[in-house]
C-alpha cells in the first residue's frame, strides 16, 4: 500500500530512482483528468499559437499571458501577419507581461518563418533551431506541443519534477546542466506521440502539484515513486534561492518608460520620458539600455519611439 504525505517512510538513495517506464503512466493519467484547458492547447492554435504562447510564458505566470495571447492572435493570426507590422507594433501589443525583448524576438521569427518557410512554422527541429530568438528549450517545444515528435522539452517546471521524482533533490540546478539533459532524454517514452503527451503531462504537474514553494504530494500521482519525498525531503543544499525584485530596479523604470512610448501615437519627447523617473542617472541608464536593445528608436532634437523597421 503506499504511504500518504504525511506517513513516514523509509528513506531510499536518490541515486536509485524509479525506472522511466514507471512514471510515464500515471503522470499522463493524471494530465488526462486535470489538464488545464488552454487555448494554445487546442487543435486550433495550431503550430504558430503554440509558437507565440511560448514566447509569451516565458518567466510569466499563465493569468498574465492569458488576454494578451488572444489579443496577439486575434490581430496576427499568422506569422505572415505580425511579419508586415513593424516591431514597435509587436512591443506595443506585449503591453505589460515584461522583458519586452521577447517581443522583438517573436517578430523577428515572424519575419524569418515568412520569408524562409513561406510563412509555415517550421517543424524540423534544426531549422526550428536557426529562427531568431528561438533556442533550445522553445525549439524543442515547438516540435513536441504543436508537431507531437519525440523531444526533451526542459522548463523550469519540468526540470523541478525530475529533480524530485529522480534525482532526490528539492531544486534543480540555477542553469539546466547535461546531467539533466541526460536525465530527460533517459526518461523519455520511446514512443513519439507518448514522448510529445509526456512533456506536456510532466510540465503541467509541475505547474499545478509539484510547485516550487508548496508542492502538495498528496495529490501527486507518483508521490510513492518519489526518490526525494521516499528520502524524507531533504532540505535544498546550495545558494539561497532569492525571489527577483522589481521594485526601484532599472528595469522597473524601463517599464515605466516603455509605457509611456506604447500609449504614444506618435514620437516623444524627452522632457515627456523625464517625467516618469526622478532620478536622472538611472532613467538616462534605462533610456539607454533600451536603445541599446532596439526596444526604442531616438529620433533627432530628443525625440523618441518605438522601433519602425
């Protein structure tokens, strides 16, 4: 019988987790029942929906990502589409889901997948690779969620349940290492449709049960297979785990100026920017760091906007 969360167990070696086989079908049974119904994950999307939720969940929680999604898609519903605007449009419409780079990057693969793949998302994984602003993590997740091939898709999420279920530890590493990119492809289902179901499945447990700070293994449907809970969840052993902060930060004013540019039909002046910062040496930083990042075009006698082409 296996023990509930709060039984006590005998502590078993994390270097001997449960065989991959093992996991796949109760993690995929519980995606089954309690899946979230998101709109990037109907048939609909189609690989391009899928594409731009990528993008956009990127250090962002879903709630936020969400109207702007719709919004996106409901404008550009094809790369070809979001190609013919320019990237200041793309900045605008990201509005506030932050690192507004992501835009600029989406656009730009808008672009390539026009102009190299006749305006079809590729499904190869090399050549999902070579889009600007694609890397690893996205092109596998492309592949995986919009094509159903056989590919290891490591998020953040993802890399926190192997880390528990196999490795015995509470954290991943800080940066995804080749022993979890081992791991990921030894725990992949050799089967391409079971593989593609399996990292959907596995990321969306650690989304929804096996979270960073409260993880409830009471409703985990591997908690008996566990390797970190079976060894009585030993404490995370490394650096303190800091949350970011936003508050008075350089990109907190980057936002702030950004704003004031997406609200703006036109150009804007630089005693307009100089009012949403009082502290001049970081807002002129921002400024800078924001022209230096081809998120804002300067124009002559001080004037400013988003990027035009």
């Amino acid at each position: 019988m296996t023990a509930s969360a709060s039984s006590p167990v005998s502590p078993v070696s994390p270097a001997a987790p449960a065989p991959a086989h093992a996991l796949h079908s109760p993690v995929i049974a519980w995606f089954d029942e309690h899946a979230r119904d998101l709109p990037w994950r109907r048939p609909e999307a189609g690989p391009w929906g899928v594409m731009v939720s990528e993008f956009m969940l990127q250090q962002t929680p879903v709630s936020r990502v969400l109207p702007v999604y719709e919004q996106w898609l409901a404008r550009w519903p094809r790369p070809a589409d979001l190609a013919a605007e320019a990237p200041g449009e793309a900045v605008r419409a990201w509005g506030r889901l932050g690192y507004p780079r992501r835009a600029l990057r989406l656009h730009g693969a808008a672009v390539a997948i026009t102009e190299r793949h006749g305006g079809d998302v590729p499904s190869d994984h090399a050549q999902l690779l070579s889009l600007p602003g694609i890397g690893e993590y996205t092109a596998a997740a492309v592949a995986s969620f919009a094509y159903g091939q056989r590919h290891a898709v490591l998020d953040t999420n993802v890399r926190r349940v192997f880390a528990r279920a196999s490795s015995g530890v509470e954290y991943p590493p800080n940066a995804t290492t080749a022993a979890e990119r081992r791991l990921a492809r030894e725990l992949l289902p050799d089967d391409e449709a079971t593989a593609a179901r399996w990292a959907a499945a596995s990321m969306e447990l650690g989304a929804l049960v096996c979270t960073a700070k409260s993880p409830d293994c009471a409703r985990c449907p591997v908690a008996g297979l566990c390797a970190w809970r079976l060894a009585g969840k030993p404490a995370y052993e490394g650096p303190p785990r800091r949350g970011q902060t936003y508050a008075g930060t350089d990109r907190q004013v980057r936002g702030k100026l950004l704003a004031v540019l997406r609200e703006a039909v036109g150009a804007v002046p630089q005693s307009v920017l100089d009012t949403v910062w009082n502290e001049p040496v970081q807002r002129a930083r921002a400024l800078d760091g924001l022209v230096s990042d081809g998120l804002v075009e300067p124009l002559a006698h001080g004037m400013y906007r988003l990027p035009q082409g």
